[in-house]
C-alpha cells in the first residue's frame, strides 16, 4: 500500500516536475528573448559631440567600422597607415571623418597622432577607442621559424595598442569613454606556430590588466 502511494507520488511528482521544467524553460527563453531586444533597442544618445578613434582604417574592419560609425553620425577619426588609404576612405565618407596619419610601430607616429586627435577632440575628450590595427604575421610550425618572423606582429599587434592605449587615456577619461580591444580567438587558442598567437594573447591580458 505504501509502496503504491509512494509509487503514485513519486509518477505524478515527475510529470508535474518535467512539465514544469518546460514552462521554466520557456519563461527563460522569453526572458532571454526580452533582454536581448531591449539591449539592442538601446542607443548612444547625442553622437554628433562623440569622438571615436580607429587604428587601422585604410582596409578591412577599421575601415568598414569608420564607414559605419561615420554614417552613424559620430565624429570618426581613423588612424590611416597609407596616404592612399586614408585618401580612399575620404572619398567614401561625410566630411566631418577625419583621417590621422598612423604607423602604430613608431613612438613619434603615435605621438604626432595623439597631438593631431587632442587638436580635434579639444574639451570633450575621446569617447571611443578601437584599437584595430593588427597583422598575421606568418603563422606555421615554430621549428619554421626565426625570431624576426616574432617581433612584426608582437609590435604591431600588442606593443602598438598598448602605447596608443597610455597616451590616449587621459582624452578617454576626459569624456569617460570606453576602449574597444580588437583580439581575436586566436588570442584563447594557439592553433599553431607564429608571433600572432603571443600577440593577442597578450592582448587579452592588457585588456584585463586595466579593469
Ligand atoms: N580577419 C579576421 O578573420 C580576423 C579574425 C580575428 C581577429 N582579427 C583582427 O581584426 C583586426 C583587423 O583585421 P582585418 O582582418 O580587418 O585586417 P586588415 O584588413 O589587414 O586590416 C588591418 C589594418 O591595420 C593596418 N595596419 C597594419 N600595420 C599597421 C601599422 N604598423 N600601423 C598602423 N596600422 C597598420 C592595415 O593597413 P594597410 O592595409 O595599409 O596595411 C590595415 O588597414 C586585426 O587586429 C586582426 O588581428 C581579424
Ligand atoms: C611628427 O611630426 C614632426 C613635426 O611636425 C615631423 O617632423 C615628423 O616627421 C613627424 N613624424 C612622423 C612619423 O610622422
Ligand atoms: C581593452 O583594454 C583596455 C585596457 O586594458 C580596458 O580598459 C578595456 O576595458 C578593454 N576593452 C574591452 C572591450 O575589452
Ligand atoms: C576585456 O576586458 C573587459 C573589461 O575590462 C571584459 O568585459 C572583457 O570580457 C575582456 N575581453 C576579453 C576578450 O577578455
């Protein structure tokens, strides 16, 4: 008798639980839902006085985000490494996108570019900077490899953000701004040999060095 009851309990317990987990289950996708369309309902508010640094934009993501926050109405300034490239995007942006010179291996590059962003921002500070720029290097087994094929694309991808970062900071905090870190997974799995691996990496504890 007592094992029947018990027996009954327990079956109806476990369907009311497995029918239960699905209403669970279906308030938490329709929360997780709601989240994500509020989040992405959100927006900047008053772009036109928000200034946005870019390194990288004569080709590829730099490029097409200076393409996108430009039409979006933010002041873009993005750090060209050619004078083509620079000139390339002109043509395809409103004036108020501004390009700045950026080799960002060079000190005195980076320097002349802080000089040229602080003209621009003045008193309003710099609300974003995406630290884009980066390279591959050659990527293939180590035992490929000399240490030249190492120092490009550490100082181009790691050393360069990290200067660019320090002199920016005080613009930055000016207009309590925010740094975009363009790593890549590569930066949590070394598929395989090259600079890149330490490079992002490395990139992704300077980003949480600074929390
Ligand atoms: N593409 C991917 O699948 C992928 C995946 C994960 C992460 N990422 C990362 O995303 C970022 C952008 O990559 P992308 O694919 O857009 O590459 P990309 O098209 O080669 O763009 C990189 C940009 O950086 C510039 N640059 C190179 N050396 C520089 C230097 N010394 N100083 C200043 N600028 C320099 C390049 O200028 P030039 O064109 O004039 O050389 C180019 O405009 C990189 O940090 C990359 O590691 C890319
Ligand atoms: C930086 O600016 C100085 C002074 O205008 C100039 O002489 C120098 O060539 C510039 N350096 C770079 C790398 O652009
Ligand atoms: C990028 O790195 C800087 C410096 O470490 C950090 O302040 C910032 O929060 C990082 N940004 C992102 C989006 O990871
Ligand atoms: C970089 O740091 C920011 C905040 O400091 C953190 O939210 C983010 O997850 C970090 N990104 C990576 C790729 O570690």
């Amino acid at each position: 008798m007592l094992y029947l009851v018990l027996q009954q309990r327990f079956f109806s317990f476990s369907s009311f639980t497995r029918r239960d987990m699905f209403g669970y289950f279906l308030g938490f996708l329709l929360i997780w839902f709601l989240c994500w369309w509020i989040r992405d309902k959100l927006k900047v508010g008053k772009v036109s006085d928000k200034n946005v640094f870019i390194t990288g934009c004569d080709t590829g993501f730099g490029n097409l985000a200076a393409k996108v926050l430009d039409r979006g109405g933010f002041r873009v300034l993005a750090g060209c490494l050619t004078e083509e490239g620079a000139q390339n995007l002109k043509e395809e942006t409103s004036s108020r996108l501004k390009t700045i010179p950026l080799d960002i291996t060079k000190s005195d590059s980076i320097e002349n570019a802080t000089d040229l962003i602080k003209l621009e921002v003045g008193n309003r500070g710099l609300w974003g900077l995406i630290n884009n720029a980066g390279i591959p290097g050659i990527l293939c087994p180590t035992d490929w490899l000399q240490i030249e094929h190492f120092r490009r694309p550490i100082e181009v991808n790691l050393l360069g953000p990290i200067e660019m970062t320090l002199k920016l900071l005080p613009l930055i905090k000016k207009a309590r701004g925010r740094i975009v870190n363009v790593s890549s997974v590569l930066g949590r799995l070394a598929l395989t040999g090259g600079g890149y691996f330490p490079s992002k990496f490395g990139m992704e504890a300077f980003n949480d060095s600074l929390r």
